[in-house]
C-alpha cells in the first residue's frame, strides 16, 4: 500500500494481515479483500455491514470487490498462461511466459 513503511509493506506482501501496521478501517477491508481471494463464496452480509461500520461507503465497497475480482481472474490468467514475473517482490517486475 501507498505510503506505508517498509514493515508493514513487508508483512502485506508476506500475506500477514495482523502484522501489519494498519487503520483498523483498512484491516477490515483487507480481510474481506482476502476472503474474496480465497473464498469467495464465503462473504457474508455481516462481513459487508462490518464494512460499512467503519466508513466504507456503497460505490467504495462495491469498487473493492471489483478490483479484488479483477486481480484473482488477472492471476489465474496469467497461471493458466505460465506468465511468470520475475523481480516484483523487487519492485523492478518483468513478465516473461514460462513456456
């Protein structure tokens, strides 16, 4: 994330939520975010309404899930493709296909 430190950046990209040094408003939207990653199926209308509690408003939470979809379908693209991207935990990515 934007203008986070290199802890808390370190912990996001480690897939480490609690240790990240985060506003609880966005912790709570990364936990969804996660959930649709994994399951999505598994978003409930209490997880939606949490969202909502901490400030997130409609066309926010809706752009969320958008976006969080949009990068599940980009990566299992690219694995269906066996697009490899050598360098991006470096910041310097390179796609290249595996094949």
């Amino acid at each position: 994330m934007q203008g986070q430190n290199e802890a808390t950046v370190a912990a996001l990209q480690r897939g480490d939520l609690a240790a990240a040094e985060l506003p609880e408003k966005d912790r709570a939207l990364l936990a969804v975010v996660e959930t649709i990653t994994r399951h999505a199926y598994k978003v409930t209308d209490e997880d939606i309404a949490g969202l909502r509690e901490h400030g997130w408003t409609e066309p926010q939470i809706a752009e969320m899930v958008y976006v969080a979809a949009l990068f599940a379908f980009f990566n299992r693209v690219a694995d269906a493709f066996g697009i490899v991207s050598q360098g991006y935990r470096e910041g310097r990515a390179t796609v290249s296909p595996k094949y």
